[in-house]
C-alpha cells in the first residue's frame, strides 16, 4: 500500500486521571452492543479479518476507509464500505491496546477523553503519509460517551493539516446515542476539512447495514468505479453559482480535476486579471498536479491552473497556448458570460 504507512510510535500513554463516571452513561448495565454473531462485548479488539490486520489495499483508490473499532461494529461498518467500493481500507489502532474488561474499558474511556479535554491525546500507532490521491476520506469510530472514540480523536488530531481541504464522510456504530456530538468532535479537530453526509448505526440499525451503506455511499456520488474514466458525466459536472444564477462545469479527468472537485463545495472571491482576460483565485493548499498532463491554449469558458503562481484561472476570452497552464475544465455553452467583466465575483463552485 503505496500511500499508507504504518509507523510505530515510541511513546507510551501515560492516562492517569481518575476514572470518574461520566454525567451521561448510557450503558450503565455493561453490555456492549454487538452484531449478532460477532464479538461477544468482553473480548478486546481482534485486529480485521485479513492478514495485514484491518488493513486493505483496494483496486479503486480513490477513497479511504478509516476506522477504529473495539468490539467489531464499526469494523464491519468499515468493511462494507471497503467491500462496496473496493477501495483502501486502515485501522486505526491504539499503542495501549483496548481493555478486555468492559467496565475497566468504560473508565480508560472517560480518562482518555478527560486527558484530550485537557489536549493530552493517547498514542496510536497508525499514520498516513497523504490523502492527496482520496476523493473521500471514510473515517469510522465508536461512539464513546456520545464522543468520537479516542483513538480516532488523535489520528485526526495527529493528521489535521494533511486532511485540510479533503472531503470527510463520518460513519459510526453506538448503543442509542446520536452521532452529533463526535461531528462536533470532527469539526473541531479538522476544522479545514469539508464534512458529508454522515452515517450512524444503532445496536437497533445495525441489522440494516447491507443496505443502508450503499444507499448512502449513492448519497456521496461514491461508486466502485476504478478510475478516473468512469461515470465521468455524472461525477465530473459541477454548478459555478453567483449570487442567484447558475452555470455548469465538466471538469477534465485528472488529477488536479479531481482535486479540485475533492474540495467542494467552495466559495471564493474570483479576482480579475489582465482586464477582464482572467477571473482568478488561490486555492490552498495549492491543488496536487499529479497525473495531469500540462499545456493548453486556453479558450473562452476554460478553467485552467497557471503552474507557476499555483493559481486557478478560469478564461474570459481565447489566450495563447502556454505549457504553463494546465486545463482542469470547461464552463459549458456560454455558461462564460456570467463571469466576464472587470468586476471581482463572488462565487460558489459545487458538485452536481
Ligand atoms: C467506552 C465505551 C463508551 C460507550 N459510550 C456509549 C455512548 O455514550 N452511547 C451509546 O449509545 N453507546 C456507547 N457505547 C457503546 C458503543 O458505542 C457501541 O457498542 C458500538 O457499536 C461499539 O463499536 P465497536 O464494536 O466498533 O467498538 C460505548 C461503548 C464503550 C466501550
């Protein structure tokens, strides 16, 4: 698995505050809720089913599933999808394994989210090298306490800035409790990122994974398609909205394309250039130009990246070829008109 490492870490975890019962203990009776044949609540974290642990490499790469998981819910939550879109699969895993005991792992719990209240995150052991090439990153967690399992709290600590930009669909598993509060949890601790849809199965819910995860992976515009060429009408259409008008995009099939597309929905302030020739904006991160052929001799309605400045520039007229800009797009029929002028537009660029 090209972009996935995992990387052992020194550190050991050093939770020591008292494990005093949280306000809000919904599972009071110490049973754990687990798929019908699966884990029985008091066996720790088998790792996943395969020989590298909970750790697939898919043959459509572009998305990633990650998750963590203690008594096999989430983790068959995460295997759906994997299965479902084929894709990379990792486990985020935790250097001080999961309690087998279930009351003693209700009071690691608290401790450790206590300890993250406090900014001290436990040590995990899984990291990422880049998500550049993930359309939609996956990332699936237990509902502890009605927060996102600590585990995951600091791959996303851990990984903040890598994920600045990408699109984040969370799933998770839990007794009862709703999943709004770890979304705030995500927020929080990836602030730059772009959040989905997200899934939650209940014990009472989970029965219905089979089908409840492909309809909501349909809900995402995720698809087991291997890649780039596929269903490129539907995934590659995007609206460019100013103010209360509308025009679409086809946006090329490449890397810098599909880049762009991971980030929206976006919203930006295209400035004018070289007298109405150009709108322009800098996204940031600057948008990977991986696997994108270079060179174009720009036509009116083109949205191209001028490589050297890292910059989008969507043309308002016809330009001379340049081996510096790369054409990432097309504002359909005269879809252009909008954006000419001299005038800076604000505007909204989304998925269709
Ligand atoms: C430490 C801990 C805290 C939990 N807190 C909650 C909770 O606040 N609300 C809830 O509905 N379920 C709670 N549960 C139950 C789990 O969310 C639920 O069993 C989940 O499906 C377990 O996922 P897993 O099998 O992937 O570990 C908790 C379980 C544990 C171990």
């Amino acid at each position: 698995m090209k972009k996935l490492f995992l990387m052992p870490l020194m550190l050991l975890a050093t939770f020591m505050i008292s494990a005093a019962c949280s306000e809000e203990n919904p599972i009071q009776d110490g049973q754990e809720q687990t798929t019908p044949g699966e884990n029985d609540g008091e066996e720790g974290n088998e790792e996943g089913g395969d020989e590298e642990g909970g750790n697939v490499e898919g043959g459509n790469s572009r998305y990633l599933v990650l998750y963590c998981s203690r008594s096999g819910n989430t983790e068959q939550m995460a295997q759906t999808i994997q299965s479902t879109l084929d894709c990379d699969m990792m486990e985020v895993v935790p250097e001080t394994p999961y309690e087998n005991n279930y009351n003693d792992m209700l009071d690691r719990a608290q401790a450790e989210l206590d300890a993250i209240g406090q900014g001290n995150y436990p040590v995990i052991t899984t990291s990422v090298e880049s998500f550049d090439d993930y359309d939609i990153v996956f990332v699936g967690y237990p509902i502890w306490y009605s927060h996102m399992a600590t585990p995951m709290q600091t791959f996303l600590h851990n990984h903040a800035d890598l994920l600045a930009g990408k699109r984040i669909a969370l799933f998770a598993s839990s007794g009862s409790s709703g999943i709004s509060t770890s979304e705030q949890d995500a927020a929080s601790l990836v602030p730059e990122a772009t959040f989905e849809e997200s899934l939650l199965l209940t014990s009472s819910s989970l029965g219905s994974m089979e089908t409840r995860i492909p309809q909501w992976l349909e809900s995402l515009g995720a698809s087991r398609e291997t890649g780039h060429g596929e269903n490129v009408a539907v995934s590659l259409g995007i609206n460019i909205i100013v103010g209360d008008q509308t025009v679409t995009a086809t946006l090329e099939d490449n890397g810098a394309a599909h880049d762009f597309l991971s980030r929206l929905p976006l919203e930006v302030t295209l400035e004018d250039y070289n007298n109405g020739a150009e709108k322009i904006f800098y996204p940031d991160p600057e948008l990977s130009l991986d696997d994108t052929p270079r060179g174009c001799a720009p036509q009116a309605g083109d949205i191209t990246i001028y490589e050297p400045w890292g910059n989008v520039a969507i043309f308002c007229r016809d330009w001379s070829e340049s081996s510096s800009l790369i054409k990432i797009g097309h504002i359909n029929g005269d879809g252009i008109g909008l954006l000419q002028g001299t005038e800076n537009i604000n505007v909204r660029f989304e998925r269709q």
